[in-house]
C-alpha cells in the first residue's frame, strides 16, 4: 500500500527539500554555504529581466538572507568556478558535476533535437557560418558575439539577431561552446569548453542517455522531496516518454517511493532521504523563476495561489503586477508584492501589494521585513508603497 501524506506534510518536505526554514547567515555567507545551496538545488534559473534583480541573485537571497551578490559571480563566472551554464530547465546555473549529465542533450541539439526550431533551422541551413564562428574563438580566444566577424549585426530578439549571435547560441546548444564570463550589461562571452571547463570534467566519462537521465531524475527528486512525474519532468526539461521511464525505474529500484497525497490527483513519488518538519517558520520573497513555484501546476497544486508572470500582459489586463514576487510566510503564500528597484533614487517601490487568503494580521509586519532586508540588500535606501493592492494600506502601516 502507498503511504499517505497530508498537504501540509507535502509542502513542508518540499519547502525543506529546497533549503527553506534554515538559519539564514545572510553577509557572513561562506562561499561553501552558496555552493551546497545550488547543489541541492541542482540548477538555478538565468533571466535577463532586471527590474528587481536579475532572477540568478534571488533564490540565494530567498533562503539565505542578504549574501555577497559578487559572490554568486564568482562562482559562476570566476577563474576557479564549480558553477557552469547551459540549457538545464531554461538557460541555467549549474554545478559543474551536471555537465556529463546533460552531454546527450548536446549530441540532441547537434542533429536539431529538442531546440528551438530556429536553432534548428541555422544549424541545418548554415553550417559554414556556424564553422565559421567555432573557428574565431579557437584563433582569438573567447568572444562575445559582437566580437565575432561575421555578417551584419541584428536588430535584437532571435529574429533580428546577427549572424554571428545566432551562429554563437547554436553552437551553446551543442556545446561546442561554454560561457567563458559575462561582460558589462550580462552580455555573454563564448569560450571553448576545453580552455574554460576543468580538466576532470572534460576527461568524466560520458554516461549513456539512460544512466544520466535516472541522475537527473534523482537530483530532481533530492530537490523537491515529493512530486509527481510532471514535476520530475519538469525540472530539467526531460521528455514525455524518457521522464516516464526513468521515473519508473527508479521507484522499481525503491530510490523514489510512491505516496499519495491529499488532494493531489496524480501519484507523488517521495526521495526516501526527504527531511519532514513538522512546521516551518520562515519568510521569504520568491522570484517568479524561483524553483520552487516556476513550474505554475506544482505551485497551484501545493500552496492554492495561481501564479502567472504578467510581464506580457498588456498594462490594463494585470491582475498583480509587471514583475511580482509572492511572499512565503510559514509552509503558505501569504501575499505577493509587485516590485520595481528605482537605482537612481534609491528606493525599492512596491507598486501593488495583495494578500491571498492565508495572510493574517503578522503577513504586513514580516513583509516589510522582508522588504527592508531586500532593499538593503539591492543597496537601496528606502522603500515606498504605492497606494495599489487590497494589502497596500496595511503594509504601508506597518513600514510608518
């Protein structure tokens, strides 16, 4: 029979499998601390947007308080990094150890499996352009894209790249190319993985498809304490039938244990080593791309509160916000903040603020914490709250 687990048993394993409810050592992080978070999580999403913070710096902050932002830098840009970058979930951080995992990935991206179809198409279609850019950076030496000589520069988005970019990303999907570093505005500069990855990851035996999916798979596992196979699937973006697969296997071996949970309609399947606290009490403010909520069905399902980035949404049709971060308080989503970081005046703005059903009378006063820690955090002076939002009026109060 399958062992039953309440939703609150499943939220709190989850919470905790994802290295929430610690004590936060915020400035005195160690770089080891920083290390061990993103390897538990085993990969951590890269995002352009930067109306708060670019969306790397934030799960860090959420689960370790107001750490050295340079410090993530050095990890994952540094001479002597244990971080590198490549499509994992989206284009993402990852431990050094996940690159032999994610080598059939690139052999896939090489014959135009599993990437864009404009990648695809480029690699099919122009091939000596392609040739053409590996070539540079084995004679010059890691460069960006608008260092490469190749063709007339775009006009920005796939469509209105350079050659030379598309050339540079395609040759990212199949690995022939690694990030190097990145550069002024977080412009990436491409090296090859042979003069930027170590040596002991280069010479790592490549596993077969099979073996490195079920580690993938387990690493999901380890990250989310309980899920369903979409959830699994989800997290690096495998396949429909391999996740379905691996997944299998893994329960048959007893690494993944079947469970149902309460009001989960699908089969969760529980990492046997999962921590499962009783309570858990915490805050934090989540990034939209956190790992914890970007897979919007989980996060529905375990916290009741529909999470949808509105970034394209036309103005008039928001319900939240532009860029919104909900607010976990305790195991719930207790409010979410619509956030914007005016660097010029030094002032973190919270244009709306809403509660959700499970925020009580403490949700304003933990928030402003929260929201004070952030912006100190962002090296802002002050924060301000915009008069928008069911919560706006409380938590002004509780900043007065």
């Amino acid at each position: 029979m399958k062992a039953t687990l309440s939703a609150g048993e499943a939220r709190r394993i989850a919470l905790a499998a994802q290295g929430f409810g610690g004590v936060r050592p915020g400035p005195d992080t160690a770089r080891r601390q920083l290390t061990k978070l993103i390897e538990r999580l085993g990969v951590v999403q890269i995002d352009s947007v930067n109306v708060v913070s670019r969306t790397h710096y934030l799960p860090a902050f959420s689960r370790l308080g107001a750490y050295p932002r340079e410090m993530l830098e050095e990890l994952a840009w540094g001479k002597k990094r244990p971080l590198f970058e490549y499509w994992a979930h989206e284009a993402s951080l990852l431990p050094l150890a996940a690159q032999p995992l994610l080598r059939w990935r690139m052999a896939d991206a090489h014959d135009g499996v599993g990437v864009w179809k404009n990648v695809a198409r480029f690699l099919r279609e122009h091939r000596p352009v392609v040739d053409r850019a590996l070539e540079q950076i084995r004679e010059r030496g890691p460069l960006s894209a608008s260092d490469l000589e190749i063709g007339v520069k775009g006009a920005g988005g796939w469509w209105g790249w350079s050659d030379a970019k598309r050339a540079a990303e395609c040759l990212f999907w199949t690995g022939e190319l690694t990030t190097a570093t990145r550069r002024g505005t977080f412009e990436r500069v491409y090296g090859l993985p042979d003069k930027v990855l170590p040596r002991a990851i280069l010479e790592t035996p490549t596993p077969s498809r099979e073996d490195a999916q079920r580690e993938l798979v387990r690493i999901a596992a380890r990250a989310m304490g309980v899920a369903t196979e979409r959830d699994l699937r989800d997290y690096f973006r495998m396949g429909v039938a391999e996740a379905k697969a691996r997944v299998a296997e893994l329960a048959e071996a007893g690494e993944l244990l079947p469970v149902t949970v309460k009001g989960w309609r699908e089969t969760a399947y529980l990492d046997p080593n999962a921590r499962r606290p009783r309570r858990m009490d915490m805050q934090a403010l989540l990034s939209p791309f956190d790992n914890l909520i970007w897979f919007r069905e989980r996060t529905e399902r375990m916290f009741g509160v529909r999470v949808r980035l509105e970034i394209y949404t036309p103005a008039e049709k928001r319900t939240h916000g532009y860029y919104v971060l909900p607010f976990l308080e305790g195991d719930a989503i207790t409010a979410r903040v619509d956030l914007k970081a005016e660097r010029k005046a030094g002032i973190l703005v919270v244009q709306a603020a809403h509660a959700e059903p499970w925020a009580s009378a403490t949700t304003p006063v933990r928030l402003a914490e929260e929201l004070r820690l952030m912006a100190e955090w962002l090296g802002l002076q002050s924060v301000r709250v915009e008069p928008k939002g069911d919560l706006a009026e409380r938590l002004a109060g509780a900043f007065a």
